[in-house]
C-alpha cells in the first residue's frame, strides 16, 4: 500500500492527483497541504503536463482542514508567512495555468469545498455529498468559499447552504449549477480522462489564456471584462496570418472528421 498522503500519475498529458488519506477522509494536514503546494509548483514548469484531475482515495474527496491536527496545533492565520511556509496551496492551484478537474467521489466538506472550488470543472459522482459547516464549527472561511459559491450558485442558494451546514447531494449540485455532470462511481474517472483528452485536442496557448482571461474578466465588473476581452483579442490579432488561419481551418476539419467516427 503507498503510504504517500498523495499520489501522483501522469499519462497522456495528464495528471491525476489522488489525496490519500482515506483513513481520515482525505483531510488537509500539513503534510497534505505542503505536497499540494509542491505538486502545483512542479506541474507549472512541466510542459508535458496539460491537463490535472485532481480527486480523493475513499469515500471522500476531501473532508477539509485535519480538525484532531488543528486542536493539537491551533490554527496558522491566513496571509501569514507561516502560512505561505505551511504549505499555501490554495493559491498555487488558483494560480496555475492549465486546466484543473475536480474529480468529486464522495464528501467535500468546508475546506474540502474550498479545494472542489478551485477548480475550473467539477464532475460529481452520484456518491458526491457537499456542505459548509464553517457556521456549524465556529469559523469564518479564509480562502474564498463566502465569494466564489455565491458567484457560482447564486447568493440565496450560497446563503442557505451556508448558514445550515446542511448536505447537498450531487443532483443538487447539478441543479444548482454547482458541479458539470454526475456519473456512475465507476464511470467518474472514465469521465474526467475524456474531458481531459477533449481539452488536450485545443491549442495548448489559447487554453492556457482562455482560462487567463475568464478568471480575470470574471473577478471584474461585465464592462471590464469586455474590455479585457477586446484588448487580448486585438494583440493576438497582430500575430495572425492568412496561412495560419488556413493551417488551422484544416485541423478544425480533421477533428471533425474524427469526432464523427466515434
């Protein structure tokens, strides 16, 4: 059995990143949260890897902060260089540049939502349990669950699931716009593999700045937005060419062509 509390595969272009701690429901412990931060740091400079799927060993992706570590230790303040040192990896996986599926198996709960969040694609199985029990433990979130669920689900919906610390099952979370698509438990990886190999098909670059660019215009008013819009668009505009754009009509065609034989 490997001991590692997390595990990391690369095939194909993609990296699969297992947290694994089954035992204690995948919680963020300092060494968890400090390999997470490794990883991400690594993966960014490696130009083989364009796609991260990123789930949970177990019934559970991730059951939040290690609460048994956190009485033992207390709590290191958000910001703080003994954050940073501890292992912020929240902020290397908000920070990294390809794209990240959340591959949700069982419970993401408080800090594990918090991870589930950043994320760019979350796909559910139908074994998925979400919640925040942030009020229900006596904590304030710190690593941006009160903005990006409310920016996601809308803030009524944020509201509730927030103020209650109540389960959402994954067909709510599919109905609340929460998660893309649920599937089968044994159909889940299967799932993220070839929505990864999809992503793969695109231009690397334009990927990479596509997600640049809705993350950006999307922390930023609609108006702002557009306009970061029209000035990205503009400079990649000078790059273009007539034969470019002919190479590139061709491989439009050769996918669907492709795509059709499936």
């Amino acid at each position: 059995m490997d001991e590692s509390v997390l595990l990391i595969e690369k095939s194909e272009g993609i990296a699969t990143l297992t947290l694994n701690r089954p035992q204690a429901m995948n919680a963020l412990s300092t060494e968890l949260r400090g390999r997470l931060k490794q990883t991400f740091e690594e993966l960014k400079k490696d130009p083989e890897t364009g796609v991260v799927i990123l789930t949970g060993n177990g019934r559970a992706f991730c059951g939040g902060l290690d609460l048994k570590e956190l009485s033992a230790d207390g709590i290191v303040p958000v910001g703080t260089p003994e954050c940073e040192a501890d292992g912020d990896f929240f902020a290397k996986m908000c920070e990294f540049d390809r794209p990240i599926i959340g591959a949700i198996n069982g419970i993401a709960v408080t800090g594990g939502l918090e991870v589930a969040l950043c994320c760019d694609i979350l796909i559910a199985s139908s074994e998925a349990r979400f919640a925040d029990t942030h009020a229900r433990v006596g904590l304030l979130p710190g690593r941006g669950l009160s903005q990006k669920l409310a920016r996601l689900i809308g803030v009524a919906r944020a509201k509730e699931l927030s103020f209650t610390g109540n389960y959402l099952t994954a067909e709510q979370a599919l109905n609340w716009g929460l998660v893309n698509r649920v599937t089968s438990p044994e159909g889940l990886m299967p799932t993220c593999r070839a929505l990864a190999k999809d992503i793969l098909s695109c231009d690397p670059e334009i990927v990479r700045g596509y997600k640049r660019l809705i993350d950006q215009g999307y922390a930023t008013t609609l108006s702002e937005g557009l306009e970061l819009e029209e000035r990205t668009a503009i400079e990649q505009y000078k790059e273009i060419t007539p034969e470019w754009i002919q190479s590139r009509v061709r491989q439009v065609k050769e996918r669907g062509r492709k795509q059709s034989k499936k």
